[in-house]
C-alpha cells in the first residue's frame, strides 16, 4: 500500500536525495538530480515535495510551490511530476495530483496548474483523464541568465 508524506526539513533529506537520481528512475523519465542542501532551501522557502513511497521506496514525487499572483487568484504550481516507472500505470501519479489539490483547497488557492511539453504524449493523455478546466496551447521561453 502507497502512503503519501509530505516532506519537511525534519527528514532524512540526504536518503530521500540518494533515492531521487535520474539514473534510478528511467532514461525517458524527467527527474533531475536532487541535493541536500537545494532541497533543504527549496524546503525552507515553502517548497512542496510530496512523496507516494511503497515502504522505503520512493514510487513518485510532486515538487510544487505556491504561485502568487498580484489579483489575488494564487495558485500551486506542480513544476515536476515523476513516477518510477515500476510503478507507473498503477494510479501514483493521480493519487500525487489529487493530494495536490487537497494541499491547494487547505491553502486556499484557486486552483492547481502545471504544463508539459507538446510532444509528451503519455503525459498529455494522463492530464487529460483528469478532466482539466482548461487545456491551452502555450509556447513557453526560457532564457540563460549569464
């Protein structure tokens, strides 16, 4: 059985880091590699991260964030979403998006947003089953700071 935790500084952030490495997920998967001590800051700013762990075992992970805006409708941004692909297709990554609407009722938030590349038909299509408010076509520019 999943259980869902909520990550605070209070935890074993250097295991949880250990566990959350590109090279232990998949080649197709989007995890980013994950410090200690930028999790710990990410943490202390009012960072989300949200686990689903089968035991010990990390099965999935939410980072999100509280996004302000200045007419007062503030949201959480989900700004990665992961599954261990041992666990994909196993409903990890929608109990991960319900619990993250929860924290957004509990926060009084208008709503949960995230994005994701055009191309990512796996996940495009899992969104979708989520039956969205809306879907937007969105071109989204990243520019290097120097």
């Amino acid at each position: 059985m999943l259980l869902l935790q909520i990550v605070t500084t209070h935890d074993d952030l250097d295991a949880i880091c250990a566990q959350m490495q590109p090279g232990l997920w998949a080649v197709d998967n989007q995890m980013t590699s994950y410090k200690p001590e930028l999790l710990r800051k990410f943490l202390e700013s009012g960072g989300i991260l949200l686990l689903a762990k089968d035991g010990d075992k990390i099965a999935g992970a939410v980072i999100a964030y509280k996004l302000l805006h200045p007419a007062g409708e503030d949201s959480l941004y989900v700004h990665e979403l992961d599954t261990h692909p041992d666990y994909r297709r196993q409903g990890v990554a929608t109990m991960l998006i319900n619990k993250c609407r929860e924290i957004a009722k509990d926060m009084n938030l208008a709503e949960v947003w995230l994005g994701t590349e055009t191309d990512n038909a796996a996940a495009n299509g899992f969104y979708k089953t989520l039956n969205p408010d809306e879907i937007e076509s969105s071109v989204i520019y990243a520019y290097k700071v120097q």
